[in-house]
C-alpha cells in the first residue's frame, strides 16, 4: 500500500514549502492515527501534555546537537513565518536611540527593511540592487553604525540564489535570516546574536519557525510589547506562551533526528548538498553558454540553482519537457524569471541527476534553433 504512493512522487524544486524527507513523511503517516507515546494523534494531544512536552524538548535538543548551540542562547517555536521576524526583530531589539543595520543582498533582505523601516531607524551598509543581486559584499567591507543595535544578513537569498559562505565577525549582535539554508551545513551559533528560519524551505512544514536567540538580547524587550510579539515573553514561557504549533514541531523534530541518524550530521549533509549543487553548476558551465547562472559563481547558493536559457520560449519548452520527466517546479520566481532549482536537503541526488541529465539533452538538441 504505502510504495503505491511513494512510486506517485515526483522530484519537487519547489523553493518552499519544498520536499521533505520521505522517512520522515512515512514516519508521520505511521504514526498520524496514533503517536506510540500517546495513544492519540499529534493533532489532537494537548500542547501541554506530558507527551507533546517530551516531543518539544526532544526537538530542542536535536537542534542544539546539530547545530552545537551554546548554552547561553535559547531556541524558540513561533509562528507568523520569516515574515514576522521580520517585524520582531526590531520591535524587539531596535533602542530609541540606535540603528538597525542591513545587507540587502535580495528580496529578503529587502523585506526585512521594509518592516524594520516603520519600527526606527536603520541604516543599509550594503545594497546588491545595482547588479540585480548576483554579487555579495565581504564582510571585512562593511561596518556596522556606531549606535548599531544590530546587523542584519540574509544567509541565502533564496529568489537570487546567491549565498554567503563567510562567517561575520562583528562585535554587535548579528541577525541572521535562515530561513533557506538552515540545517544545510554547519554554522557557527556564537558567531549570531539571532538566527531565525521558517521551517518550510528545509526543516519542516509551514507553521512554524525557529528562532535561535542569545539570552542576553531577551532582556532588550520591552515590557509594552503586544505579548504574542516579545521574545522574553516566548522565551520565560519556553515556546509555550500560547499553543504553540505543535504539529510543525514535532516534524522539525523528525527532521533532525532525520540528520542526526540517517545523514550523519550537518557536515555529511553540506557535502551532500555541494555535491548536488556542482552537477548543476557544471552543467551550466559547460554549455558554452546555453545556460546563464544568476549569481556570480563564487556566490553561487547551494540551495536554490538559478539560471536562464537563451529564450522565454526555450525556457517554456524547457520546463514542459521536465514536468514530463517528473521534475516540477523548477519555474524561477516572478520577480527574477528563469528557472530555479530548489535543492534543499531533502532533494536526493537522484533527483539533481536528472535534472542534469534533462539539462544536457535539451541544450544539445536546442543547439543551433535559438536564435
Ligand atoms: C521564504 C523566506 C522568507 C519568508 O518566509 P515566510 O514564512 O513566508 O514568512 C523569508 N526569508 C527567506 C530567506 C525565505 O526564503
């Protein structure tokens, strides 16, 4: 019964919600009617239940191991998405008498400014716009405000496809968005003073998001922030201020435990995702020039492949001939065009392979037609 729709899967680009790993989906469909701890479903247990709690903390954990989070800084289950933090972020950490300092870097990072612009002043030490955002800074070439409050970065700009690899080395607290390459590698926890991720693009379902955060800056919020909006208040609640979503976090749970037995930790599955990342680069290399990436190629993100073909009609063709070959959503997103291969940790190496494969064939049989 269960490989009949197994065998249905296709190979899903999607940027997010994306594919998770098929264990995981086999684990929640085993265990939907009845978790062994419980006798009842995920959906139904109360989130203050014995059971739930154990599932909560055990997600924690799993995340603190993964990703060796020190122990000052205190890992939290929201919701409202990136978009929210985007809000958060300076409601909670933006002083009168500060400014909140950006890279904009896509249109993430752009977004993030957007909100943060209506809770106080910010600054941009860096804007990629002129360039259409297929460059990065180094981080050596921005400094931070004098009264900055923090600095903001978006690790990987998931529309553009460009990610940093460099670690920042400031002194003021770093923001990090994550939403895209969370779990995908190793990071250096101490190095951030925030890091957040919405779970759909790599770490679980959407509902939830994850929000790593060193507890010095919990003491920032003030007290006349709506409840549901102050860090502190999540934090001395432990994720459990109101119902938290119980269901997100426990597949967040799966996920890691996913990484933690299976893959074999973040360092296994960053070589995992490199080298599912280079047959596409290499393809895009190789073909004289049929395939142009977005990002300049020493920024070139492992996650999201972006690239064009030399026509829109080439382009439409393409994406016809790989839907039929059970590749889907590879579509760019709107405000870039393109295509854009989404190969989050759960994407196999079967699935890049191809897609490679579809990539070669049709740019040797398009030789010569495209003009
Ligand atoms: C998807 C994404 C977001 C937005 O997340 P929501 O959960 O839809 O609010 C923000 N930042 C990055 C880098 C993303 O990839």
């Amino acid at each position: 019964m269960s490989t009949d729709t197994t065998t249905q899967r296709v190979f899903n680009f999607s940027a997010g919600p994306a594919n998770l790993p098929l264990p995981v989906l086999e684990t929640i469909r085993d265990e939907l009617i009845a978790l062994p701890s419980a006798g009842a479903s995920i959906l139904e247990i109360s989130h203050r239940s014995p059971e739930f709690l154990a599932i909560q903390a055990d997600a924690q954990q799993r995340l603190k191991d993964l990703l060796s989070v020190p122990d000052n800084y205190r890992i939290l289950f929201l919701q409202g998405g990136s978009r929210l933090q985007f809000s958060m972020i300076p409601m909670n950490l933006l002083g009168k008498s500060q400014c909140a300092d950006y890279v904009i870097t896509g249109t993430w990072g752009k977004k993030a400014l957007d909100e943060a612009v209506r809770e106080g002043e910010t600054c941009v030490l860096w804007d990629g716009k002129k360039t259409n955002y297929n460059d990065l800074p180094t981080m050596s070439e921005l400094s931070p405000s004098t009264n900055s409050a923090y600095v903001h970065i978006t690790s990987n700009e998931t529309i553009q496809g460009v990610q940093f690899l460099e670690s920042p080395g400031w002194d003021v607290p770093v923001v990090c968005d994550c939403s895209s390459d969370f779990l995908s590698r190793p990071i250096d926890v101490a190095q951030y003073g925030l890091i957040y991720a919405c779970a759909q693009k790599n770490a679980g379902p959407a509902g939830v998001t994850v929000v790593i955060i060193r507890e010095d800056l919990l003491k920032r919020s003030s007290e006349s922030l709506p409840g549901y909006l102050s860090y502190q208040n999540h934090a001395s609640n432990d994720s459990l201020y109101n119902t938290p979503p119980t269901f997100g976090i426990y597949v967040v749970g799966l996920v890691a435990r996913w990484l933690q037995e299976t893959v074999g930790g973040l360092e296994a599955m960053a070589t995992r995702n490199e080298k599912k990342a280079q047959q596409l680069y290499d393809v895009i290399d190789q073909s004289g020039g049929f395939y142009v990436g977005h990002s300049k190629p020493e920024h070139r993100s492992k996650m999201n492949v972006t690239f064009r073909l030399p026509s829109e009609d080439l382009q439409a063709d393409f994406l016809a001939q790989a839907k039929q070959h059970q590749l889907c959503s590879l579509k760019g997103h709107r405000s870039v065009g393109g295509i854009r291969a989404s190969i989050y940790n759960a994407m196999p190496l079967e699935g890049v392979q191809q897609l490679r494969d579809l990539m070669l064939e049709f740019a040797a049989s398009s030789a010569g037609h495209e003009k």
